[in-house]
C-alpha cells in the first residue's frame, strides 16, 4: 500500500525500491499512462465506484516473474516507470492488422519522475533498436534464451511484460518501480472519453497505413486519429521509426496539458466516464492493480505540467548491417542512464549529432 508525505512524494513499503505507487494497462507513454493515472486519480475519491473501477483492472506480477536478479532499489525520491504499448491484433485491436498470434512492443518510453515529483524526463526507446536481449521467463514458466542483436520489441514477444522491464533494466542499469501498457482500443476510446486532443500540424500528414489525413493547422484529434498519429511513420520525416516517435513525443505532451483543462470535477458522470476509460485503458504492475492505488500514483504526478517534461529519444544511429534497424550509441545512451540513475537531468550533449527522424516540428 502506498501513502503520500507532506511534500507529496511517494512513500513505499519495506520491499519498495523509491517512494512506491501503483499498477498495470495499456500503448504509449507516460503520456498516455501518466495521464491515464490522472484520470484514475481524480475520480478515486468517488468511493461508490471503487468497486466498478477496481474490476477493470487488470495487473500483471512483474517483482514475483523477475525475482531477486535486478538492480537495486534506490531510495532517492525519484521513481521510474516503463510504459509500453502493445501491437497485439487480437480482439478488439484486429481492425489495425493481421492477428499473428503474438503481441511486440510497439512504444516504449522509460518515465523518470525526479524527487519532488515537479518534473519528469522521458526516454523513447526505438522498436527496431539492436539489443542484447536477456534470458526471459514468460508467465506460463516458459524459458525464452537471450538472444544478441534482438530487436528491442521482440522482449515483450517472447516473455511478456516481464521479458520487456528485464530487458530495459539489462541495458540502463534502473530498476523500473513500476509497469504500465496500453493497447490500440483502450488509448483510442480514453482519448474519445476525454474529448479529443489538440494539436497543430506545420505540414499535410497522409498516411495510407495510419489511415490519417490531416492538413496543416490546428485541430482536435479524435481517439481514431489520435491513434493514426502515434502510428504514422512512412509518411513523415525520413520514414523510419525515429520520426514517429517524435510525433509520439509531441502528442504526449498535448495529451498532458488536456488532461488538466478538462472540466471534470465539477461533472460526476463525465468523471465516472473518464475513469472507467482509463481503468479499461491500462494494464499496470501488480502495485498498481487498485483504485487506490492509482489514486497514490496519479497524486503523485499530477503536479508535472507539460512545460516540465523533457523527452528524449534513446541515442542511437542506423545499424550499417541494415538501415532498417538501429543501435544504441553506447557512450550517449550511457549519458542518459547514468543520469537518470543519479536523478539528474539529461544532459544536451547525450543527444547530440544522433539519428532524429527528421519530424520534429511536424507536430505542436
């Protein structure tokens, strides 16, 4: 259980690793799930729907799958949080491709809150990035071996959530306090729930995958096209995963500052509403499977504005083996972890001369 301090930070238990909070749904970053969290929280004091929100949760056990063999817990104030969106084609998600039996990691942002809970860095790491993936247990006990060269999003592939946090702990050296993922679905009807999303375009986005058509100029996104953005890709920039994600990057932090205009507390159903949404909407860690839960982490965030979110993509530079892949830039990527791990900022130099994309700027 976790409780908030004077100051508003966060507080865990004796298993905690920083100041604990809480759980597990959902695709694309700390950004969908932060805001997601706020969501949760500001509807958390309605203790009639406590119950109703509580049964949409569903959490999955990360500490119980990795055990004992992760970095230590550093009880500095800060805390970080691995969000991952899912590309599963099951279900509901089979509209946006063919079901082939298996799910990747389609957005992966590593969200590192600094003491204070006042501002917040984010680490984009590329789907296509070259990784030496560790050995992985899925949930079933299933044995995945570690592979070299992987592709970053094969982690959740072959071992789940679990897989994908042990995978980032392998390479930055953090352990994540918490776990969150959204699916296409779920991100889709929170942000419909919400009233859509503005943003301004500074070039005609037309993407035939995405099925987005945008022309340049402002315009609230539904939760249809809000997906369409974060999956565009061939059609910005130079085409390639780097350029999506900054148009991922740019709507996160729109997402954010909507979350705090909307006009919710004085609107019980469009608060019930935007709860149920959110709770539907992500699938957190096991220390995030309640309402109450939520409620401790979303508190916890809710003083982060967007202007205090600073967004990095991971540093790395086309694979010369094959341009369709990517590779971590060992001496900048070590940059930015060590920073994080120190809570400190990132500094600019560990994102310089690195592969961009070339969309910054396509959104505002």
């Amino acid at each position: 259980m976790t409780e908030q301090n004077q100051n508003g930070r966060i507080r865990g238990g004796a298993t905690g690793r920083r100041r604990k909070a809480p759980a597990r749904r959902g695709r694309a970053g700390r950004l969908v799930a932060g805001g997601a969290a706020v969501l949760v929280l500001a509807g958390a004091g309605l203790g009639y729907v406590y119950l109703k929100l509580d049964g949409n949760i569903q959490a999955v056990d990360i500490n119980a799958q990795l055990g004992t063999d992760r970095p230590k817990n550093v009880d500095n104030g800060s805390m970080d949080v691995l969000v991952l969106g899912s590309d599963s084609r099951s279900g509901d998600n089979g509209a946006y491709g063919k079901d082939e039996g298996g799910a990747r990691s389609d957005t992966a942002m590593v969200v590192h809150v600094y003491e204070g809970h006042r501002k917040a860095s984010v680490v984009s790491i590329p789907r296509d990035t070259l990784v030496d993936r560790p050995a992985c247990t899925d949930e079933r006990g299933a044995e995945a071996p570690g592979e070299s060269r992987a592709m970053f999003n094969t982690a959740y592939e072959v071992g789940g959530p679990a897989c994908a946090v042990k995978t980032v702990e392998a390479m930055s050296g953090i352990r994540m306090d918490h776990y969150i993922e959204v699916d296409f679905t779920g991100f889709k009807k929170l942000i419909d729930t919400l009233g859509g999303v503005e943003i301004t375009t500074t070039r005609a986005i037309e993407d035939p995958k995405s099925h987005l058509d945008l022309e340049p100029g402002t315009h609230t996104l539904d939760g249809e096209q809000s997906l369409g953005l974060v999956r565009t890709r061939k059609s910005v920039g130079d085409g390639s995963d780097l350029g999506r994600i900054q148009l991922q990057q740019a709507f996160m932090k729109a997402f954010i500052e909507q979350v705090k205009d909307v006009g919710v507390l004085g609107n019980p159903k469009k608060l019930l509403d935007l709860a149920d949404a959110a709770t539907k909407a992500v699938t957190p860690d096991s220390e995030l499977d309640s309402v109450q839960e939520l409620m401790g982490f979303a508190q916890g965030l809710a003083g982060i504005s967007a202007e205090n979110v600073h967004m990095v993509t991971l540093p790395v530079r086309y694979d010369p083996r094959d341009p369709n892949r990517v590779v971590p830039l060992e001496k900048q990527a070590a940059q930015v972890w060590k920073a994080l791990e120190g809570d400190l900022p990132i500094p600019a130099s560990a994102t310089e001369a690195t592969a961009t994309g070339k969309a910054d700027g396509v959104v505002r």
